[in-house]
C-alpha cells in the first residue's frame, strides 16, 4: 500500500499525537508499506521535504502559531497537497487533525476517489480548560468545540480513536460515520521495567534514597497539573519525597511559582524535556507515576508508564480508567481532588509490597498495546476500507 498521512502537528513535536503519528508511520513502513507525511514547515514560508528512516516528510509553508507557540500553522497548503498527492498516489489517507492540511487533503481524495481514515486526538478541553470554572461558558465552548471536530470527522470514510472512551465521546458530539477504537500503541521492548534510572538522579540533582512521584507530558492547563502539586503538598509533609516532572508548555511558569509558593521549590523538579535516548530510564527513576488530567483520549505517557511497570495514580476521566484499574495497578481519584489523590500516592509509596504489585499488574494491562498488534490494526483498517471504496466504484 501507499499510505499518505497527513498532520499539523508531526515530528519533531512531542505531543501525543505527534508521537503516536510518528510511531504509526515506521510501523506501516515495517510492514512493507510506502509511508509519507505532509506536515508544517519548520522553516517558516519555505516547502521542502525531507527523510524521516524510511519515511518522507512533505513540509508546506508555515508560520508560528501565536497562542501555542510550539506549533507552526501551514498556509493556504491546497496546492503544494495537491502536487504531494498526485506524485505520491496514495492508496489511502490517513489525516489526523480538522485543519488545513486535514482539509486539503479530504479536498483531494473526494475528488480522486481515495479513501480517508480519520484520526482524533483531540478533545475540546484541550482548548478550554482554561475557563471549567466558568461553567456558563465552558459548557458551550465545549459543545460548540465537539460539534466543530465531529462535523470534520464525518467527511471520512472511517475514523478512529484511541479508546472506547474516545470512539463514546465523538459518538456523543455527533459523529456519524463508522468509529473505531484503535490504541496508538507504545514500545514495549523500550519502556520496560528496570531500566537504570539513577544516573538521571545525579544529573537532576534528586536525593537518590527519596521515593520519586512522576509526571510526563505537556505542561497545559487542561493537564490540571496544579492538583498534582497541591497533592505532593500534602504528601511532603507527612514523608520525605521527590517529584519530577519532565516537558514544556505554557503553564510551566505558573507551576514552578506554585510549587515555590507552598516550599516545595527544592523538592518539585522541572526537568523540561528529557532527550530521547534518555527518556526511558526517566520511567526509570520513579517508584509511581501521577496524572490527574481530565483530557485524556488514551494518554501515551500512561501507556509508557505502564510499560516502565510503574503503579498509576489518575484522575477518574474520561479514557484513564481503561488504563488505570482501581486495586490493581493503581488508583483513580475523582478530578480536581488534590486530598485524594495524595492519599492514593502515599498509600503506594509506603507499601513497598503493593508498589511492586501494582507495577507488575500495570505490565500485563499494557501488553495489548505493544507497537505490532497496534500497527497491524491500522494496517486491516486500511486494507478494508480500500477494498470497501473499490466495491463502491464498481456498483
């Protein structure tokens, strides 16, 4: 198969759908299929392509994004996606995101008769967490947000999310068109159990005898990261203990000045992104991993928690409790609930026993998520949907 897919956010970002596109895209390869990606241009208003391995990156013009400043924004892309696609003849699209790459190219598959796969990762939260405590306005927002994903999505001829939670949500905001629950799957001969971690302490300058509470990802609003800390708050009083967050994002600021204004600054360790060659043994380190997140379609860094055989404390939303089974690997707390979660993470951290349970059961829950039973499924979605559209054609 050719496969073209598409992206306004692809490598080298580090978000989750990035990583999960990435990850989709050498995995197709592996397979035997020729994979490329059109995706925004890190050299401002400049086309160019470039080789990723064995895939290539088709790059339109863009400019940097002004509210997310991670993010470049492509620019008017019909027509360099138009003269991608017509050298690359795609067999099948696979678009990922309800903007202008993802819109040029439904554009040209309508019109050349290519099936489209669609891919969500997005959740109106993700935008407007920002305003949930004013609820006049958030609800709305967010209605108007699923509707605006919803009515992208239902131009494909499939769609597919991470989760059952996250096929139910779209369903909900009105998707109409066949959904499909398809994990973006994680590198379970990377993130494993016992790797060595403790170098990365010297670097951070972490007490290496302190219990170590992890976090990993996007540093946003819609992360509710500040219950986190509020939670580690309560925790440091009562035991000595490390927390250590890795990423970016616009709320790192806020966050440092909380964790200062509570004198956690020596014990809350902002590590900022974690190069990665590295990034496996930062799992390494922890003895649980923290999330309280209410905007998680799947969450890869859970995922690779999992992997790394760590207990799991989330938030009781949305997709986490597909991945975090309460007594099991680990515990929910009802969101936004600072006192509960640091009751669940101090009875991990106290119980050795239980830690050492709870990360082996994490290992099992995982494993179906491992990268070639992930890949094979997008690789049967595709192999069907073509077949579907080539007996369309002949009626």
């Amino acid at each position: 198969m050719r496969i073209l897919l598409g992206s306004e956010s692809y490598y080298p970002n580090v978000d989750g759908g990035a990583v999960a596109e990435r990850a989709l895209a050498k995995g197709q390869s592996a397979l035997g299929h020729k994979v490329a990606i059109i995706a925004p241009s890190f050299k401002g208003m400049v086309n160019y392509s470039e080789q990723d391995g064995p895939t290539t990156i088709f790059r339109p013009k863009a400019v940097n994004f002004p509210l997310y400043k991670e993010y470049n924004a492509t620019v008017f892309p019909y027509k360099y996606i138009e003269s991608v696609a017509n050298r690359f003849k795609p067999d099948v699209i696979h678009i990922h995101n309800p903007y202008p790459i993802g819109y040029g190219l439904i554009k040209w598959a309508k019109r050349n008769n290519i099936p489209v796969v669609g891919s969500n990762h997005l959740m109106p939260e993700n935008f407007f967490m920002t305003v949930r405590k004013f609820y006049f306005l958030y609800k709305p927002l967010k209605t108007l947000g699923w509707k605006f994903i919803t009515r992208f999505y239902n131009r494909c001829d499939a769609v597919v999310s991470p989760s059952k939670t996250a096929i139910r949500l779209l369903k909900e905001g009105g998707l109409r068109r066949p959904g499909y629950a398809l994990s973006n799957g994680v590198d379970l001969s990377r993130f494993r159990p016992g790797v060595d971690g403790n170098y990365l302490k010297k670097i951070y300058g972490i007490n290496p005898v302190d219990p170590i509470i992890l976090y990993s990802g996007r540093l946003g609003g819609e992360k509710s990261l500040d219950v986190l800390i509020r939670a580690f708050a309560i925790i440091a009083k009562k035991m000595k203990v490390s927390l250590v967050m890795s990423g970016s994002g616009p709320d790192a600021m806020t966050l440092k000045n909380l964790a200062s204004s509570l004198g956690l600054a020596k014990r809350v360790h902002f590590v900022g992104f974690v190069p990665d060659n590295d990034f496996p043994n930062f799992y390494g380190m922890g003895d649980l991993f923290a999330i309280p997140s209410t905007a998680e379609l799947q969450s890869i860094v859970t995922l690779e928690a999992l992997a790394s055989g760590l207990p799991v404390v989330a938030a009781d939303s949305n997709a986490l409790p597909e991945l975090v089974k309460k007594g099991r690997n680990g515990f929910l707390h009802k969101p936004f609930d600072h006192a509960e979660m640091a009751v669940y993470i101090e009875r991990i951290l106290r119980d050795k026993i239980l830690r050492k349970k709870m990360g082996e059961e994490s290992r099992k829950i995982v494993a179906p998520h491992d990268y070639p039973q992930a890949h094979k499924a997008f690789e049967v979605l595709y192999r069907r949907v073509i077949e579907f559209r080539k007996r369309q054609s002949q009626k």
